[in-house]
C-alpha cells in the first residue's frame, strides 16, 4: 500500500486560487460542450451534436494553449472565436457550413450554462474557515476579468474569508507572472519560505510558485493524475482543500 507523504508544519500563509479549486467553474469542458451542443441539435442538423462539441472543443484547446493572456479578460469574445473556429474546422472537412450567429448563440449559451453549474466545492468553505481559524494568512489569488471573477467572489461568499483579494483584472497582473505571487506574498506580510500556493494549474500553481521557493500544492479535483509526460512534479497533490487541514 503507498504511503501518504507526511505534510510539513502549515505555513504561516496560503495562497489560494479560486476557479477549480474553490468552485467548480471550468473543469470537465467536454461535458459542457456536449450538454450546450445537444440543446442546440435542431439547428446543428444534419450534422450530430458530440461532432459539433468535438471541433470546437479541439479549436479551443489549440486557442488557449497559445493565447496571450488578454484574451483571460475577455472570455465572452474568446468562446465565440473558439466555436467559429470549430465551425470554420468542420466546414473545411465537408460539412455543412454552420452560420456565425449560430455560432455566437452557442458560445454564449455555454456562458451561460457555465455560470448556471458553478458550485462551491464540497467541504471548501469549512476549510478555509478552518484554516484561517489556525492562524493562517489567506489570500485568494485568481485570474481573469474583474467584473466576472469579482461577482464570483461575492457570490459564492469568499470576500470575509481571505485577507487579500487579488484579481487579475483588477490589479494588472495575473499567474504566472512572478509579481503576481510577490505582491500576494507582501499583501500578507510573509517571504516564500512561510507560503504554500495550492491551485489546479500546474504552470500557474506549481512551476513559477515553486521557482520563487513556494511550497507548491496541485489540487487535482477529479483524480485524473498528472498529465502523460508531464516533468511537473507538484510538492503534495490533493484532491480537496479539506486535506490542507491538521488530522
């Protein structure tokens, strides 16, 4: 039977990152598509719905493995270039050319039915109460645009459970730039030795974090493990924030 590593003594200050981590907000796109493009089969016909949620799907994987962070404040704009791009793709194999209002009724349909699915994670709240109870600086550490990311903290009621709030689009900055943990870090009034980073990204919660000297945490929420081939080695990888807490 593997042994569960022993976690070293909590730090003095946790950085949390909020979508995926908290809140089940973007995780398991797959789903979602599929969901969206169903709803959507009349107008998609002849063409079955999973070939739909499949290109667009592909297209936007392919986008966002290469987009310039601004495009993470505009994520509206960004899912209607990802379908027409899907639609674009399909056309291109032989299928029936698929409409652009089409397109952005769909894209907007799944921002919709995203923000509808959105939940706090199970034991999450409890958690980070508990964790702040013991003492721990907290600061929620999050990317994407103010107006969005801002309304998911009021809304799901994290605002009073951290010390700092930092949004990437309300401060300029965002993960993996290094000013982003430095200034969260200097928020909280602590040096990288005292702080752990937990997060679901390993680019933004495991390699810059762990570069600054981070004790680094992976939340992998669905079990998935790390991805084939990955040279990423978080520090401790869980699959709640219930486990950050002392047995």
């Amino acid at each position: 039977m593997a042994m569960k590593l022993a976690m070293p003594p909590l730090p003095r200050a946790m950085l949390i990152d909020m979508d995926d981590t908290i809140l089940s907000a973007y995780g398991r796109p797959e789903i979602a598509w599929n969901t969206i493009t169903a709803e959507f089969a009349e107008e998609l016909a002849p063409l079955p719905p999973p070939l739909v949620a499949t290109a667009v799907l592909t297209f936007a994987r392919n986008f966002w493995a290469n987009a310039e962070a601004a495009w993470r404040l505009k994520l509206a704009e960004a899912r209607h270039l990802t379908v027409k791009g899907g639609f674009a793709a399909l056309a291109a194999a032989g299928h029936r050319a698929l409409p652009d209002d089409l397109a952005i009724r769909l894209a907007d349909r799944f921002t919709a039915y995203r923000e509808e699915e959105m939940f706090v994670f199970p034991g999450a709240h409890a958690a980070i109460d508990q964790l702040k109870a013991l003492g721990i600086k907290l600061a929620l550490v999050t990317n994407g645009a103010a107006d969005t990311q801002r309304a998911k903290v009021e809304r799901f009621e994290l605002a009073h459970r951290f010390h700092h709030i930092q949004i990437e689009g309300e401060h300029g900055f965002g993960k993996p730039e290094e000013r982003a943990y430095l200034h969260a870090m200097e928020a909280l009034g602590v040096t990288a030795k005292d702080t752990w980073m937990i997060g679901d990204n390993l680019e933004w919660e495991v390699v810059t974090p762990q570069r600054l000297g981070i004790y680094s945490i992976w939340i992998d929420v669905h079990g998935d493990g790390l991805p084939e081939g990955s040279i990423v080695r978080p520090d401790r990888i869980i699959r709640s924030l219930t486990e950050l807490l002392p047995e």
